[in-house]
C-alpha cells in the first residue's frame, strides 16, 4: 500500500463500494467525520481513519472460517458395526468472505489400515483374450490369497465387454450371428492367405483355428459367442469360488476392427452402483484388462450413433448394457466424472505395446493407474497388489462445484514434513500415515443478495468429503441502522453509515438545497474571489459549498478546491504545497504542521501547527500558508 493511497483514489461514494476497493480499505460511519465536502474522504486505510478523528466507529469486515463439524480420523478400517470410518477431517465448514481478502483453513487425510477392498475385474472377452480367460480360472483363489495381506474384509466382482454387436464395429452378417469365429466357410486353410481379413482377431482366429484338430489340410474355427457391449456377470462377493466359477463358464467373442468397447462398460460398471454391489465403506478397485486400444467419443458415428452418452445406468434384468447400439462411446470426461462421483480407482491393465496410449489417459482420468498386463496374463495378481499399493501410497484432492467468484490456494505438508504451496497431492505415503492440506479461500467480487454457494473438497478414490459453505461480507453494519427522513438530512434525505443520502430533488451535504431555486447567491461563495472560476475550476458548486474533483495525481481540497498535494516540489520527500506564487491558506488535516510559502523569492519556512495558525492570519498578499510534515523550525 505504499505510494499511492488506493482507498481515497477509488472514489467511492458508499460504504459498499468502498470495501470492494481494497480488503484494506475502511469507512468510517461517524457523523461528523473529515470534511463535509468529499464524501470519499471517509474511505480510507483503518490507521488514517483513526488518525484523523474517526475514533473506532469505522466499517472494516475480514473474512473468516468457523468448522461446523469435526470428527477424528479413524485408526482402522475395521471399525465397530454402526459406525463411520473416518478418513477425512473437518467434515464441513464455512466461510464468510469479504472480497480480495483470504480465509485460511487446515485439513487432514488418513489412508487408514485395514481399509475393506472391493475389486471389480472387467475383462475384454474378444477373440484375442482367450489364453488370458485361460489362465485366470483360478484367478479369485489366489487374488484373494494376496488381498487378505492387505485388508481382512475383501470382495471381488467380475464382468466382460467385447463390442457394439452393429457394423463396422462386429460381423453382423447372418451367418455370423450365431458364431462370429466361423468364416465364410467351415473351414479355413492351413496355410493361411494375405488376402485373408487383417483385424487383429482375424489373425487370432487362424491361430487359433490351426491348433484344433480337424480333417487334413483343415482346422475349425474356435467355438465363440455374439458379440456383446458389457454384461454383468458377478455382484461383488466374498465367495471367491463363485469368482472361478462364473470365469468358467465364459467364452471368447469376436469384433471387426482392432479398438474394443471397453469403455462402455466402466462406465456402466461406475454407475449400476447398486447391480455391481460397490459398498459405501470400501476401497473401489475396478480393474480394466484389455490388449488393445479402446473406443471413445465419436467412433459411434461410424456406425450411425449420433446421441452422446447420458451417463447412466442401461443394465436390465439379465445384466446386459442395452444401449450398446443405441448410444455412443463415452468421452474421456465423462468417464472421470463418473468414476469420481463414484469414488471409484481404475486400474488399467493392458500389453506392452498400448502402455503409453493408457498412460497417456491417467492424466485426463483423476484416480487412474496403468500396469502392463502380460500376453497371456499371468502376471495379474502380482500387477492387482502393485496397483493397489501405488493407490494407497497418495493422496490428492480434487475441487467440487468451485463457485466462479472463487480462487482457492492449496499448500500440502506430507511425510517430509516439508510444505509445498500450489500442491494439493502427496505421494509415498505408507498406510496409516496422515497427509494435511491448507486451504485459503478468497472471493473475487460479491454476487447477488441471496447467494449462498457451497463447493466440496474430496481426496480422489475416497468416500470421505468436506463440504465448504461460502457467505459474502458485502454489507456494512452500518447500513442496516437507517434513519429516512432524518433531522440530520434536514428531513429531506436518509441518514445511512455518517452521510445523507438525499431524497429525489434534494442536494447538498445535509439535503439543505432544493433543485430550482436560485443558485446564483449560492454559486458567489463558492468562488475564492470576484471573477474567479467556481471552485477554482477543480470542482463543482452545489448548495453554497465546493465539492472538488478527484485527481488520479493526488487530493484536491480547500474550502474552493484552491489546494492539492501534488503540484509543488518536493523537500527531502516532503511535499511544499502551493500551486503558484501566489497567496494560499490551505491545511493538510492531521499533520499538525504548516508551511510558509513566500513569493517570488519562494522561500519555504516550516512552522508548528500553532505558529503556522497565527502567522496565516497575519501574512499579506503574495504569501501562501500550507501544512506539511517536515520537522518543527526547519527551514529551506
């Protein structure tokens, strides 16, 4: 705030406009405050309110935070029956704001141990999958094995996705309905042709075909099932020999092109919440195996889809996705959203050769991982216990509902004990361990009367959340004391926070004058002498008394505007007052010095504030008289 004085440059003509100045800015509400010329005179930094004569009736609002509700962060997952686990604290606050002025809170997070895990795995059952559906017969066995390491209250889930059964997207030619392995005979040669289909399953299929045993010079094609979007096959369970169970019974598919329909079914397996059994105290894992690149947002057209995805839940009674062919593909932001509002983690398990593409996701996907999955996925499990170690090893917040007038700042302390201001995620952490965040809050500008928003702060893949209900500071107290018609507005105005606000026709400081009569005798004092300009050009005349311009070099003043505080040289920083070499009786209030400015010579003289009062009445003509805040008998 040094230099130029923001709060009286801003020409505020109401105690509202002035907070909205500056959070430093004050407005002081006393009757007979400063001058009664400049109502901007009452805007002004708190220590120069005081200073001048203000005493402690003033209007200076900060912005602030009071918790609601504060709960302590739980131990261990496994918490009594009726009771919360708590992994998240303060659970609600609020925060009354004045703008351009911040409020600070703090919150903790806790990755708490012993945490219940629910893992859905969805696996891609085209035709290219099939040693992977081999090999993971025994999958729920061992993955509960290595899980109960880690958490004694698991569940697992599984569910398959191959791709829209309409073309170019599967083989929707009658003879293919009933098996789409089959080719356009029975049987294919043994040596297969280039001129044969080039997708990735077709080249499968031969593969595969070779291997099965048939006639000489001939192999079958693989027995496969329609194509399909997304089925549903088993709710979360802790039966894990219902998991091996349901795997076995599944067969392979087969789709035209290379891309798979994978992303249909996340998003249906994030919001069929109820169908797939996700459990509001639990870790969500939803595992996505595939060997191949997926389809998103406006591949549908190729196949006549032209409506978005809406983002809900299409299961019917047997747990099929039966919007398959009448909706696109879902956007990457949709399935984000989803997925969060769900608090739900994906873990990407693709090959090799597609690591970079899923990578590449996890950065437009909040909570997302990608682990490379094998040929044949025997590496599952062990990539299922890195994932999850990698998810409980951060912490990061995500924003809700942010209101547009709001800025939020965020600095994180983790394990190092260390703060990173702009950061608002921790990584390597161990379980158990406790992440904390500072947040400070600050509005841009106050909205309408009424507005009352809230946004929520949520650490990604959780459950726990903190709500934020945001107030505005935008009134004086002042203003709800008001006095219409009041004696002190002569009763012709409405007395309002130190100053009248004059009813339509009245004006003048006090609501003395009325519109139309004459103003000529009125307009005669307010010029400093016979023939000179009303308010010395610098201001307007009404009712008998000079209102001065405001200036962007400084402040204008005296009874006719005849002063200001930037047109003199400066001695030693200190300003000399006295526009030109001639006679001058101005008063800089609150110094409690004055200034002798002699003409022509210009000799300047420094007096106290009682010498100086006594030398203004008894100087001549030529002499100008002016406050100034140099030392006592100095002279230049």
């Amino acid at each position: 705030m040094a230099g130029l004085n923001i709060c009286t440059s801003g020409s505020a003509t109401s105690c509202e406009e002035c907070l909205l100045i500056h959070p430093k800015c004050a407005w002081c509400s006393k009757e007979d405050f400063g001058s009664l010329r400049s109502v901007t005179s009452r805007c002004d930094l708190k220590a120069n309110l005081v200073r001048n004569g203000c005493g402690g009736e003033f209007e200076s609002p900060v912005s602030s935070t009071q918790v609601l509700r504060s709960l302590p962060l739980s131990s261990k997952g496994s918490s009594p029956v009726g009771s919360d686990v708590i992994q998240m604290t303060p659970q609600e606050v609020t925060v009354n704001l004045r703008p351009g002025d911040k409020t600070t809170f703090q919150l903790q997070v806790r990755q708490v141990e012993d945490y219940p895990v629910d893992l859905y795995y969805l696996m891609d059952l085209s035709l290219s999958m099939k040693d992977d559906l081999d090999n993971i017969r025994s999958l729920g066995t061992k993955l509960a094995e290595e899980m109960r390491k880690l958490t004694s209250n698991f569940r697992l889930g599984f569910g398959s996705f191959v791709d829209k059964n309409i073309s170019p997207f599967s083989y929707t030619a009658p003879r293919y309905q009933t098996n789409p392995c089959i080719g356009s005979h029975s049987f294919v040669p043994l040596l297969p042709s280039s001129t044969d289909p080039i997708n990735r399953d077709s080249k499968h299929l031969k593969s595969e075909a070779m291997d099965q045993h048939s006639t000489e010079g001939y192999k079958l094609f693989p027995n496969c099932v329609p194509s399909f979007g997304f089925r549903h096959l088993l709710p979360l369970t802790d039966r894990v020999d219902s998991f091996n169970e349901e795997v076995r019974k599944q067969r392979v598919s087969r789709n035209r092109d290379a891309p798979e329909g994978g992303f249909d079914a996340v998003l249906q397996a994030a919001v069929c919440k109820e169908k797939i059994g996700w459990r509001k105290d639990a870790l969500h894992l939803l595992v996505f195996t595939t060997d191949d690149v997926p389809h998103i947002a406006l591949d549908g057209k190729l196949g006549g889809l032209v409506q978005p995805h809406d983002g809900q839940c299409h299961l019917n009674e047997a747990n099929e996705y039966t919007a398959s062919n009448q909706m696109d593909y879902p956007s990457l932001a949709l399935l984000g959203e989803k997925l969060a509002e769900n608090n739900i983690n994906l873990i990407f398990a693709v090959t090799k050769n597609h690591y970079m593409l899923y990578k590449n996701f996890t950065a437009l996907i909040p909570g997302t991982t990608v682990e490379i999955l094998h040929g044949d996925s025997k590496n599952i499990i062990q990539l299922i216990i890195n994932a999850y170690n990698s998810i409980r090893s951060k912490v990061e917040l995500s924003v809700w509902d942010q209101p547009e007038d709001i800025n939020l700042f965020f600095t994180a302390t983790c394990q190092d004990g260390v703060s990173y201001p702009g950061q608002r995620k921790c990584e390597g952490l161990k379980i158990g361990d406790t992440a904390s965040f500072e947040v400070s809050v600050e509005a841009r500008s106050c909205p309408g009367k009424h507005a009352q928003p809230m946004f929520t702060l949520r650490p990604v893949g959780f459950r726990d959340s903190l709500e934020v209900g945001v107030t505005y500071n935008c009134r004086c107290s002042c203003s709800t004391g008001l006095e219409p018609d009041s004696a002190r507005c002569s009763g012709n105005g409405t007395y309002v926070c130190g100053m009248c606000e004059c009813n339509p026709s009245y004006l003048g400081t006090r609501c003395e004058c009325q519109e139309g009569e004459s103003q000529s005798g009125y307009q005669n004092l307010c010029r400093e002498a016979e023939g000179k300009p009303l308010c010395s050009g610098r201001g307007q005349c009404s009712c008998n008394q000079c209102s001065c311009f405001e200036s962007e070099f400084g402040k204008i003043y005296g009874p006719f505007c005849e002063c200001d505080n930037f047109s003199c040289a400066r001695n030693k920083g200190v300003l000399c007052s006295g526009r030109h070499p001639r006679k001058h009786l101005c008063s800089e209030p609150g110094t409690g010095l004055g200034a002798v400015w002699t003409s022509p010579k210009h000799a300047f003289y420094l007096l106290p504030q009682s010498s100086w009062e006594k030398t203004r009445a008894s100087l001549g003509g030529g002499t100008s008289v002016s406050n100034t805040k140099a030392g006592d008998g100095t002279a230049a």
